[in-house]
C-alpha cells in the first residue's frame, strides 16, 4: 500500500508535468517547422504539406494522451488520499501536499 507521500508526489509530478507539457507542445511545433521548411525547399511542397500533416496529427495525439494520463493520474492518487479535486484549488491543500511530499514550496 502507498504512503500519502507517495502518492502527494504522483499529484505534484502530474500536476508540473501538465504545465511543462504546454512548452514541450511548443517547442515541437517549432522543430517540426523548421523540419517542414527544410523539406519544402530541397523536395516539392506537396511532401512538405503532407508532413505537416502527419506531424500535426501525432502532436495533437500525444498532447491529448499525455493530458488525458496526467488528469487520470491525479484524480487516482487524489481518491487515494481520500480528497476531492476540488482540493486542488486551495492553497492550504497545495501546502499540504507539498508538506506530504516533503517538498518546499515553489
């Protein structure tokens, strides 16, 4: 059985993980650019379209997936700990979870 540490820990990393994960989606976009006009320039821009589109396609699912997996997480380890994810919202909660984690807060 998992310790409220543990699972204060899974909340927290879940929770930083969804705020990264808009400048990671980000950052992809950017390098798939460059990659696509890089393609366009040496091939036809037909090649360069349709990569876009593939590319486009995979960011969007794994942007989806990795929202999905982090919100799943939370709400398991938020049960866990017997909380509401309302919870969330307080700050008295949030320190109470960077106290659970033994992290100091940020």
């Amino acid at each position: 059985m998992a310790t409220k540490r543990e699972h204060a820990v899974a909340i927290l990393d879940a929770m930083e993980s969804k705020v990264r994960l808009r400048s990671r989606t980000i950052l992809g976009i950017c390098i798939g650019s460059v990659f696509l006009i890089a393609v366009a320039i040496l091939t036809q821009w037909q090649f360069a379209l349709g990569g876009a589109l593939l590319i486009g396609l995979l960011m969007q699912l794994t942007h989806e997936r990795f929202t999905v997996a982090a919100d799943a997480m939370i709400a398991t380890h938020l049960g866990k700990l017997g909380w509401e994810e309302e919870a969330l919202e307080d700050a008295a909660s949030l320190s109470k979870l960077h106290e659970y984690a033994g992290r100091t807060e940020e």
